[in-house]
C-alpha cells in the first residue's frame, strides 16, 4: 500500500515524499526540498470520518486516513497501488485524469 504526497508548485503537481506500508511497516521517503513537510505527516494521527487513528496502533487506518486529512488544493495525499506509485515517482511529477 502506497501514499504519495502531492504539493502545487509553479510546475504543476510535485510529488513531495512517498509514504509505503510494507509488512506492518510504514516507511516514508521525502523528495529533496519537502523532509520537514513529509515528516510532520509521519508525527500527526489523522482523523478518520469521527475519530484520530495513530500510526503507532494503527498503521493501515493511519495509512487510509490520509487523503481524508491531507486534501487542499497545494498539499494533498493520494492512494495509489505499487504499479501507479513507481511509475509517478520515477517521472517526479504526476498528472491526473
């Protein structure tokens, strides 16, 4: 399961760090520029529908509650599977359909 954080810049829509679980792992790596964006998302639980899930007690609910929590126009995460989320971050930027 990945999550890749998306920030607007003059260049359109960044990919700003990617967030992965593996195992019951969750891993986070940040593109150069966005480490201090990136990893204020990894230290806050995110609010799910009616309640605050925690990455500590539950890494897939924390991992699912993303897009809820982080979805502005300049900062936002997107769910996508393995296939999708390598061929974004190899290319650096997204374009959405």
């Amino acid at each position: 399961m990945k999550c890749l954080l998306l920030v607007t810049t003059d260049k359109g829509q960044e990919i700003a760090g990617t967030i992965t679980l593996t195992n019951g792992k969750v891993t986070a790596v940040p593109e150069k520029g966005f480490e201090n964006a990136v990893n204020s998302v990894m230290s806050e639980p995110n609010y799910d529908i009616d309640h605050f899930v925690s990455l500590k007690d539950d890494p897939v609910g924390w991992l699912n509650a993303l897009p809820k929590q982080y979805n502005g126009s300049y900062f936002r995460a997107l769910l996508v599977d393995d296939t999708r989320a390598e061929d974004c971050t190899k290319a650096g930027t997204l374009r959405l359909q």
